[in-house]
C-alpha cells in the first residue's frame, strides 16, 4: 500500500515536472547548470565610473575553488557546507584590481540584507563567489550567488547576493566629543516597541541623529559591541530603524523593516565621524567601575581614551538641560560616570568642587 502510494506520487511529480519543463520557452543551452536561472547576474559599483554587470554564466567560466566551510551565526549556531565557485580576487584582477587593495565592500542582497566587508577581512580572507554549495545549484533565497567568506561569521555570508559595492575607505576623523548614550536616548521620544514576547521601549535613530545637531554626519557609523562584535553600517540603513534601549540585547539598533541579521546588540561604541556615543551600562560591563567616596562609577578618564578623544588641555562636559563645566586635562582622572539614585547618569569628580558635578551628563568635548 505504502510503496504504491509512493509510487504514484512519483508519477504525479515526474509528470509535473515534464509539463513544467514542457512549459519553459527557451531550451537550456549546454554548460547552463540545471535549475539555473537564465540571465542571472551581479552588478558591481564603484570600480569603474559605471556600474560593471557580470553574469552568472561568467562567474561559472572563471577558475573556480571547492572548499569546505563552517559558518558561524550571532547565536553561535554552526553550518557546514562544500562551496564552489570563483575567488572575488580573480574577479577583480579582470578589471586591473586586487582584493587588498580595497577599503572595504559592501554586499547587497536582494532580501533587503547588506553588509560591509571591512579592509581587515579583505586583506586576511578569501571571499567565494559560491554558484554551487554541496555539489547542488542553489536554492531559491541563495541564488543567484552566495559570498562565502571561510573563517569569518556568517554575517558575510551573504545569499541572494545582487550587488557588489567598492567603497572609497573614508578618512578616520579624530573624536572630539563623546556623548553617553543613555542620557541622549534620555532626550527622544520613547515609544513602545514589541520584540518578541517582550514590549520593550525605544527611540527612533533619526530623532537621535538629529539631536547630535551636527550639519556633517558621515556616510557610515562603526559599532563595537560589549562583547567586542565591530561592525559598520550606513547611516542610511540607520535612520530607518531604532534603538531599544530596555530589556534583551539593550542597547539594540533593529527595524521592523530590516532582516534580523542587521541588528546590533549590545551597543558599547558607536563612532560617528568625529563623534562617540558611548553607553554608560556597558561601559560598566566592559571596563568595571571604580569608586569615589561613596560613588561607585566608570572612569571618565577610560571612557574618553576608549571613545578615542584625546590630545587636549581642557575638555568641555555638558547636560542635558545646558549646563556646562570645564575641567582639565590632569583632573579627568578624577572623574566616575554613574546612575544616581534617580536614574540620571551623572559624572561626579573627586577632590573638585560641588559644582563641577554633571547631572543628566550629555557629552564631554575637546576645547580648542
Ligand atoms: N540575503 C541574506 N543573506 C544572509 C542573511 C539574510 O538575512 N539575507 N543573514 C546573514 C546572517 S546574519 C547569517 S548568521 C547567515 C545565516 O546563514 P546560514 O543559514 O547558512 O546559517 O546568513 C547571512 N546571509
Ligand atoms: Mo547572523
């Protein structure tokens, strides 16, 4: 009973599959691998002054490897695959480049997925422009190329990739302010925000853009994690999303419209140009506290070298409602950010009059 069942469902589906086959206008042409898809392609910006589009059939015609590999997700779950396909590198050399040569990529999905391959991946790995993963075509969401970067996590490895972007390598800007990150948020609108089972609160990244009343934000922020994950992502992508800043994973950048592998937990950095946002909670995490008197705190002075601003004689603290203090550079030191009893992250300074402490503690900057 059993086998007759199976077998006719394999009559059904092999009848099926003739029909559809039947159906397809255009025969495959030999060397077309089967299942694959007629002019499927990347587009490649930013080496030349168009955009160079490169097909799939193309990508099959270059020398290719076969490695196994393990990825490796942000949960830390892990999938083997054999990948095929050409280096990236050889790519490049058709068109007179070399993969460490560049500043960084960024790799587009068709899904709404992206991310940015950064110089030190680059420089250090081979990405494979993978069109067959254990010996099959791929899938419907992988193809038409999936970038495998062995070694690295699997947020490079990106499926349905559509879109190779070269990058220019922006100049590194030195800091010259670093803002606490919860007493900014402090500053938004909070807003509901459903994660899961949980409701948590949240501020949109646009108003937290705005409130930096900067008139030259970069292209692109750079994030390190409080478990030291570094990653970049467009200021762009940023804006249409928020900041949770209660419960799991605080403080974390998500957008119902993004793909959750383009969530950012744990925010401990955020580098914006020559701006710092620095979470005070993980900071605690990060570098443990100190105590003064009877204040228990991070290190004002590990902050600010940790957010990258130095070099200056006097620096500039400010609160969220104006207030402003100047402390130099030798008292910095002295100084430990902590959550006072009503929440307010406050910077309270050692040995130094009352009144250089700093409730609801904005930012502190370089004065010239
Ligand atoms: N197109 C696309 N590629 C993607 C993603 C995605 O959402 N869309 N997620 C990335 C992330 S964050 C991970 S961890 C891996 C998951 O890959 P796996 O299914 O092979 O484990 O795919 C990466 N590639
Ligand atoms: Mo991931």
């Amino acid at each position: 009973m059993n086998k007759r069942v199976r077998m006719l469902q394999f009559v059904v589906l092999m009848l099926i599959l003739t029909l559809t086959a039947a159906g397809c206008s255009t025969p495959a042409e030999s060397g077309n691998t089967a299942g694959g898809q007629e002019g499927e392609k990347i587009v490649i910006s930013g080496l030349k002054s168009t955009d160079i589009e490169v097909s799939v059939e193309e990508l099959k015609g270059l020398d290719s490897v076969t490695v196994d590999a393990t990825s490796v997700s942000s949960s830390g779950e892990e999938n083997q695959y054999t990948v095929t396909g050409p280096l990236l590198d050889d790519l490049l050399k058709k068109y007179g480049k070399s993969q460490c040569d560049l500043n960084g990529i960024r790799l587009v999905a068709g899904d709404g997925y992206s991310i940015e391959v950064p110089p030190e991946v680059l420089q250090s790995r081979d990405l494979i422009l993978a069109h067959t993963i254990d010996g099959q075509p791929l899938d419907e969401k992988t193809r038409p190329i999936r970038a495998v970067v062995p070694e690295e996590r699997a947020m490079y490895w990106i499926r349905n990739l559509v879109r190779i972007e070269v990058l220019e390598g922006a100049p590194q800007a030195e800091v010259g302010r670093v803002y606490i990150l919860e007493t900014l948020i402090s500053q938004a609108a909070a807003e509901d925000y459903t994660y899961y089972e949980s409701t948590d609160k949240a501020v949109k990244v646009d108003e937290l853009l705005g409130l930096l009343n900067s008139d030259s934000l970069p292209d692109t922020a750079s994030f390190v994690a409080s478990d030291g994950f570094e990653k970049n992502e467009q200021l762009d992508i940023l804006s249409e999303g928020y900041i949770k800043f209660t419960g799991e994973d605080a403080p974390l950048f998500l957008s119902p419209d993004l793909p959750k592998g383009m969530h950012i937990k744990s925010i401990y950095l955020c580098t914006l140009g020559d701006m710092a946002l620095v979470s005070q909670e993980k900071a605690v995490e990060v570098l443990g506290t100190k105590k003064a008197e009877d204040k228990e705190g991070v290190s004002l002075e590990e902050i600010v070298s940790q957010a990258g601003l130095t070099g200056t004689d006097m620096y500039l603290l400010t609160a969220a409602d104006g207030y402003t203090v100047e402390i130099m550079k030798d008292d910095i030191e002295k100084g430990i950010v902590f959550r006072n009893s009503k929440g307010q992250i406050t910077v309270f300074f050692e040995g130094l009059p009352k009144n250089t402490q700093v409730k609801d503690f904005l930012s502190i900057e370089r004065m010239e």
